[in-house]
C-alpha cells in the first residue's frame, strides 16, 4: 500500500484527530503504514501513525477556496493521474 492509492503524495498538508472526538492538529502525509494508517509527521516534528478515517486533506473547493476533505472520501474517488 502506498500513498497515491489514497490519492494524496508525500508532503500533502494534512489535519488530524488523535481521538474521534479530539481537537484537529495539522501535519504533512509522510508514507503509509503495515497496519493502514497514515504515517503523519505533526508541527513539532513527532511521527504519528494515525487512522485514515481521522485524516482530512487540504484541497481547493468548487470555487477555488481552500477547505478540508475527508481522507476517506478522497480514497473513494477516481482521478485522472497526472502525466510525466
């Protein structure tokens, strides 16, 4: 399993719970886990391996706003891979 199957890269600005009910902390995507989880590294540097279903994703919005999607929900979606 490797990061582009969630649709994200290494370095993509990231925010995450520790607990579904705990207050969101930002970081960047670093690598995919054995166990499926996010390899997140946090604002202060400390490596975290966080569920995906925890994991939302800076992106643009419909009209060009930056916003938060759920990582789950971009998994799901297919997109148009890039050319080299």
């Amino acid at each position: 399993m490797n990061l582009e199957e969630l649709g994200i890269r290494a370095g993509d600005q990231v925010r995450f719970r520790r607990k579904p009910e705990g207050r969101w902390l930002l970081g960047t995507a670093q690598r995919r886990e054995k166990d499926g989880s996010l390899g997140v590294r946090d604002a202060k540097g400390a490596a975290r391996a966080i569920p995906v279903e925890l994991v939302e994703v800076r992106c643009r919005g419909p009209r060009g706003a930056l916003t938060w999607e759920p990582l789950p929900e971009r998994a799901a979606r297919t997109e148009q891979l890039k050319l080299l």
